[in-house]
C-alpha cells in the first residue's frame, strides 16, 4: 500500500443516514473469539489505567466476562473460546489477537514483551481454525488498532501498533487503509477511540463514531472528510470506553455506565446493548477490547 494509494483514499467520503430509524438497521450474524479471563490480573502498567495497587476482582471479572458473552448469544451469534494461559493476565483482550479479514488472518506482534507470550497461542489458534495465516514481521496489535469498516481498513498508531506495519498488514490482507495518529495515552489503542458501527454493505454505509481528541489533528481532518455523519463522542463516555463498543449492525453492546452515548446510538437507529464490563476498565479494556471478530 503505497503513500500514494492512501492519500487517494483520504479523498473519499462515506456517509451515514442521519436520523435512520431502528427498522431500518439491519443485524448480521457475527462469529466472534473470546478468551476466558481465568488468569485475568493487573500485575504490570502498559497504559495509563493499569494500578498495580488496586485490586482486581477475579469472581467478578468472569461473571462480567460471562454475561458478555451470554448476551454476544442472545444477540444470535457465534462465540469462539480460546483459553487462556498461566503468566499472560491481558490475554483476555482477544481483539489483540490478530486482525481476520476474507479468512485471512495476520496475528499480532506485540510491542511490549509484557504481552508477547499471547502471540504463539493465538497463532496456533488461527492456524487450526481460520483458512489462512500469514505472520507479520512488524509490531501491531491486531484490532486494537486496525479497524474493517468493510471498505477501509482504519489503522491506528502512535503508542502501540508500528506505522510501518500498516501496510505489511494492508497487503496481508488486501484492502485499502487509512493511518489514524493517536495522541492521548488514554486511548492508546484506535479501539478506544473510534467504534465502526455499521460496516459497508449492499444495503448499508460505513457508521463510526469516535472521540476527536483521542486524535492528531490531520487525522481528526481526515475523519470528517470521510465520516462527516460520524456519532462524536464525549471524553467523559470515551473515558468509559464507549467507543469500545461492539456492533452487529444494529446491536451495540456498550458500557452501562455511557448513557449518553446510548441515546446517540438511539437516535441514529442503532439498539444500545448495555453491559457492565468495568473490571476490565481496571487493564484499560472493555466489552471490544474482550471480543475479536472473525471475518
């Protein structure tokens, strides 16, 4: 993916259907990977939310955990469980795992050796259940930062994920990409600052939304440019990770405690799925922090 080919990109524009009623969302069955928390502990800081001194539940982190995954069921679709192992406490994060697009799957090289051990399972795991793998050489940390809009690929950088890992995974994949500058250590991931609510489809356009001063200031250039319908979040729901939301289309599970960004939600036609998922708040994760989706 050449400097050339992105700046062609950047001069697209998606749009939204402001005020679309529900009826008019359409729900697509998902098949997700989730990873137990059973060795789920704050025991290092990589990011601004990790205490170490501040206890983490275990109990209640798998009955959240459970209830995510329950309500993921409810909601028609198809969960995949990878266990955990001992000595990797963020492996829960399993949008971190890798990026899946067409059956392709490029995993993650993570950037900090906190985290590295989780990339020999995870591979293992995609390669006994996803039709094909190819390994990167470059550090990126899979859909924290690199987000399918069904037509873009959003790739965040700026803490974690390698800028020139962009297009290593851009050709993996085969899809056009648009780099995203992260600037806030809060939002150290583009998965905590920008949620793809609607992908795009024979029936449906691109939605997002997205917390603007997570970003550089060309990058919050290049949102509105092609997301001028975008949902703009609060910093005090983004805080919350609203944005850390997990969409089928119409479905949004999102933190209970982000009412505000329910009621956005609601009035673009989406449903608000409220979970509590704030143990995880604890490591800096949420409800798509948790869950990585299988294309």
């Amino acid at each position: 993916m050449t400097a050339e080919h992105t700046s062609v990109v950047l001069t697209a524009t998606a749009t939204t259907v402001a005020g679309a009623t529900p009826s008019r969302r359409t729900p697509r069955r998902q098949r997700y990977l989730v990873t137990r928390p059973t060795y789920f502990d704050v025991v290092y800081s990589i990011n601004p939310w990790m205490h170490t001194d501040v206890a983490t539940d275990s109990g209640l982190a798998m009955r959240q955990w459970e209830n995510l995954v329950a309500t993921f069921r409810r909601l028609g679709h198809e969960v995949e469980i990878c266990e955990g192992a001992p000595g990797l406490p963020d492996m829960v994060f399993a949008a971190n795992a890798g990026t899946v697009i067409d059956g392709v799957a490029v995993p993650a090289k993570f950037s900090t050796d906190k985290r590295s051990g989780e990339e020999k399972p995870y591979t293992d795991w995609f390669r006994d259940h996803v039709g094909s793998v190819v390994v990167p050489t470059l550090v990126n940390e899979g859909e924290g930062d690199l987000l399918w809009t069904g037509r873009l690929l959003l790739a965040g950088s700026g803490f974690r994920t390698d800028p020139l890992a962009h297009n290593e995974v851009a050709e993996a994949l085969g899809v056009p990409l648009v780099p995203l500058k992260l600037v806030d250590p809060f939002f150290y991931h583009l998965d905590t600052a920008l949620a793809v609510l609607d992908t795009e489809t024979a029936e449906s356009t691109e939605t997002i939304a997205y917390y603007p001063g997570a970003f550089s200031a060309g990058s919050q250039s290049a949102l509105r440019r092609l997301y001028p319908d975008a949902i703009i979040v609060s910093r005090a729901d983004a805080e919350w990770f609203a944005l850390n939301a997990v969409s089928d289309g119409r479905n949004v599970v999102v933190p209970e405690q982000a009412p505000t960004f329910a009621r956005q939600l609601e009035e673009r036609g989406f449903a608000p799925v409220p979970v509590d998922v704030s143990e995880f708040r604890k490591a800096g994760g949420g409800a798509k922090c948790c869950t990585l989706i299988l294309r």
